[in-house]
C-alpha cells in the first residue's frame, strides 16, 4: 500500500479523501438522479408543458456559473493553498441549500429553482477541489487505482442515502402521504447524511500545498489567462480536455434522463425507478472499483477507450429493447461503464496537470464536465422535441457523443502528456 502512495500520506487519509466521493454523492443520486427532479416537474411545477425544460434551464444556470468561476477557484486554491478552506464552503453550502429544498412546496418555483442552482454549484465546485488532493496522495502509477476507490466508495454512499430515502418513503406512503409531504422529508435526509459523511474528509484530510503570498485575486485571474493561452504547450490535456466534453455530454445525458427514457419507453413508476437507480449505483461502485486496477496496469487512455466502447454498446441495446429484460441489461452495462469512465478521466486529468497547478487543471476539467452537462441534456430535449417525442431516437442521436469522444481519444500519449505537464511547471516557475 505504501507504494502507491505519496511520501508522508497514510492509509487513513486516503480512506477520508474516498470518503468524500461517499458524501457527496447522495446529492446527485437522490436530488438530480432519482428523487427530486420527477417531483420538480409533476408537483413543484404543477407538471406543466414547460416543466422539464425548467428543470433543465435551473441545472444549466448551475453548471455555467461553475464553468465560469472553476478556473479562478482553482487558481485561488493553488495561491493560497485553500483547497481544504474551499472544501469547507462547497460542503457547507450544498448542504444547506439541499435542506432548503424542504421548503419546496407546490407552487413554491422560484424557491425551488434558487436552491436547487446554489446546491448543485456548490457541489460541483466541491467535487473540483476534492479531485484536486489525488496528486497529493497517490504516485502517478496509482492513480486510477485510488481514484476507483473514491468513485466505488462514492456509488455506495448513493446507495447509503438513496436507500434512506426509499426506506422512509415506504414508510410515509404507507401512512397514506403524498410526495408533497414525503420527498422534503428525504431532502434532510440527504443534506444530514451528506454532513455526517464528509466530517472524516473535513477533519482528516491535509492541505499540502504551500501559499504563494504574493497572489491576489487579479494574479490568480492572469494565471488563468496564462494557463489558457499556454495549453499548445500541454496538446494531450488539451485534447482530452476536448474528449472530455464530447463522452461526458453522453454521460450527462444519460444521468439526468435515465428516469424519463424508463417512464416513457417502458412505463416505469417511482418505486421502479428508485430500484433501478439503486442497482445501477452497485454496478457503478463495482466499475470504479475493478476498473481502477485495471487502467493502472492497460493504461489511462486505453481504458477510456474500452469504457467508451462500453457506452456506446449500451445505447445500441437501449436503443433496441423491445422490452424491459434487455433494458435493464443495458442499465446495468451503464452503471459499470459510468463508474469506470468517471473514474479513469479524473486520474487521466491527475497524470496530464502540471504539477504545481493542480487545482487550477482540475477547474478546467469541472468546466468541461460541466459545459458538457449542458450540451447533453440539451441534446437530448431537442432531438426529442424534433422527432415528436421519439425517446429512442433521441438516446441513439445522443449516443453520438460518445462515438466523437472515442474518435477525439486518437492521438493522446499519456507519457508525453506527463513530461510535457513537468516542462510546464518549469517553464512557469521561470
């Protein structure tokens, strides 16, 4: 275990680092995935025709401002060496503008859309700056093994939370209440578990990194501009960077609209949907956690290549199920490819960055996951819109993505990548 970590790190640590992955992920699990977004449109939002597409707009709102403010957050916590403070804020902040999520009552849109916007960007501005300690932690050929840890770790914490809510909800319907009083209910109970998860990372977790004095917040926005000016400098980042948009738009695509395509194409209810959403986040933990060893040992970008094969298998089956056997096939071959590939781009990004510029490359990598949480879902609603509500075609157009993902891998050499990032640093301290 010692060699494949970083001198000075402990087991301990890395296991509250991984902790993290388990906080935070009930947020997406219950929140965007499975729980909140169907009440958002057929209670909150009284399921009116513009319903899905307010849904929609509030998460765009949320993942532009964190492509606008990750770069400077990432270049400010390299500064000061504030990732831990940084962390600090984003866990406080997701978790109380998920409890205000209680308050979102029917009728009550624009309470509902404000808190959901400021919950999602400080967990997306959270999972940046936590990406950000695995350099400090692992040796570079353990980089997707410890990154798998995290993600599998975090696919259990789903589970953890997203089987409270479930249990709860069981409980509440069979009390004879209606989702307006049980779904604010599993909101607390999400941002309580997230709380309680996070304290080993918060209490645990060291700020290695050494505060440069001299930056000021206009410093830190000139080394942003100097980073992307400079990026021709660092063509493998760049290019994953750009794979990165184009196979996480898929992936996006199909987090936040799993539910739809199972509702409408195969008439899933909610407790269907719960289940599915359960087994898939155990397939996940299993991809993140084997696939961690095996990018370690057939390298970074094969193992993108492989997942994102993956992916697109997937599609094709879900594409073409006449029923639920083959859907549910499909479902779960998401769920391994989900976990390993998220796993892989994070220590992909971990080999590729500077050195000393750590957090700043991994607010560019948040950025780009988070433009392609954009353009995904996007993509998904107009191609529905355009072939009149056709869920299927608009899962095999949006299964484009990862077909442009795989062909924009060609090319990248991660131990180019790698001496290229140190020549960088050089160059930079210069």
């Amino acid at each position: 275990m010692a060699q494949l970590l970083q001198p000075g790190v402990r087991r301990r640590e890395v296991w509250a680092w991984a902790m993290y992955d388990f906080a935070n992920s009930g947020y997406t699990t219950v929140v965007i995935t499975a729980v909140f977004g169907a009440y958002f449109v057929a209670v909150v939002a009284g399921d009116t025709p513009w319903a899905t597409f307010a849904w929609t707009l509030a998460l765009a709102v949320s993942y532009a401002l964190i492509m606008l403010t990750a770069p400077l957050i990432g270049a400010w916590a390299d500064a000061h060496a504030s990732k831990k403070k940084g962390l600090w804020l984003t866990t406080l902040g997701c978790v109380g503008f998920t409890a205000a999520l209680y308050f979102a009552a029917p009728g009550a849109l624009v309470l509902a859309i404000a808190a959901l916007v400021l919950s999602n960007y400080f967990f997306g501005t959270g999972e940046n700056l936590i990406a950000a300690f695995l350099p400090e932690l692992a040796r570079p050929r353990a980089l997707g093994r410890i990154s798998g840890w995290g993600w599998s770790l975090g696919y259990v914490g789903g589970l953890v939370s997203l089987g409270a809510s479930l249990a709860y909800i069981g409980w509440a319907q069979g009390q004879g209440q209606g989702a307006a009083e049980f779904v604010p209910v599993a909101m607390l109970i999400t941002a309580a578990l997230f709380l309680l998860a996070s304290l080993p990372t918060l209490l645990m977790l060291r700020e290695r990194a050494i505060a440069l004095p001299t930056h000021s917040p206009r410093t830190a926005w000139r080394q942003v501009r100097h980073t992307l000016g400079h990026l021709s400098q660092l063509p493998d980042l760049r290019r994953f960077l750009i794979c990165t948009v184009l196979y996480q738009a898929g992936i996006q695509a199909v987090i936040t609209l799993a539910a739809i395509y199972a509702s409408q194409v195969f008439h899933f209810d909610t407790r269907q949907t719960i289940q599915l959403v359960l087994v898939v986040n155990v397939t996940a933990a299993i991809g993140a956690f084997a696939f961690g060893y095996v990018q370690d040992r057939i390298g970074h970008v094969q193992s993108i290549a492989l997942t994102l094969a993956g992916w697109i298998a997937m599609v094709l089956i879900a594409w073409a199920a006449p029923g639920e056997g083959l859907f549910w096939l499909a479902a779960n071959l998401a769920g391994l490819c989900m976990g390993a590939s998220q796993s892989a781009g994070r220590a992909m990004v971990g080999l590729l960055a500077p050195p000393a510029h750590q957090a700043e490359f991994f607010g560019l990598w948040g950025l780009a996951v988070k433009c392609a949480s954009i353009i995904g879902p996007l993509t998904y609603g107009i191609a529905s819109w355009l072939t009149a509500g056709d869920h299927r075609q608009a899962l095999l157009i949006t299964g484009a993505w990862f077909v442009a993902g795989l062909w924009m891998l060609r090319g990248i050499r991660a131990g180019r990548g790698r001496r290229a990032a140190y020549r960088f640093t050089l160059v930079s301290a210069g």
